[in-house]
C-alpha cells in the first residue's frame, strides 16, 4: 500500500474507534487526516478510486464505509452495495452507513 492509502485506512479506523467511543475531539482530528489522505489520494492522478476499491473489503467497517463514501461518484453500484451492507448491523457506524445511503440517493449528498 502507498503511503497515502495507509494514512486512509488508520484516519478511517480511527475515526470509527473514537466514534464508537463517544470521543468527539480525537473523532474531529481522525477527520482532519482522513481528510488530508484522501487529497493525498486524490493527486495520484486518478483520484484514488482505484485505490479504494480494494478498501471496500476491508475488515474494518468504518474503512469500508469511508472508501465507499468517496467512491459514490466514479463507482455507485459497489459503493452502496457495501454502505447499505454495513447499514444492516447495528450502532453508530450502522446508523451512518444508512444514513449516508438515504441522503445519497434523495440527492442530498454531494461527494468530493
């Protein structure tokens, strides 16, 4: 993995763990970097999809939830296959997942 996806997938569990945990200020800072990984990702050239896809397997849910979010635009079928997944289990990252779904197909979400 690059450097970059790396930096993805330890913002993205992070974020889930700190979510889960109730911490809003280390939720807020794993935010920051997921952030700042995906613009890494992003001047790959391709915009890191490709990247990504592998992400949606991945054993974490918050890094699938995440990798899916960004791939809403380039790749809608697999990514609501894998939020809509996720949103079938129960607590925060489910509620998330299925509220992502929900406001993505009501077009009430813009993915950047």
């Amino acid at each position: 993995m690059s450097e970059a996806l790396d930096s993805f997938v330890a913002a993205a569990a992070d974020h889930g763990r700190h979510t889960l945990e109730g911490d809003a200020r280390k939720t807020n800072a794993a935010f920051k970097k997921l952030h700042r990984a995906r613009e890494a990702l992003r001047a790959n050239g391709d915009g890191g999809p490709s990247s990504l896809i592998a992400l949606l397997f991945h054993g974490d849910a918050s890094v699938r939830i995440w990798a899916a979010l960004y791939l809403l635009p380039s790749n809608e079928g697999a990514a609501l296959a894998v939020i809509d997944a996720v949103g079938k289990g129960e607590g925060l990252i489910a509620l998330g997942a299925r509220m992502t779904a929900r406001e993505w197909r009501a077009g009430r979400l813009e993915v950047r």
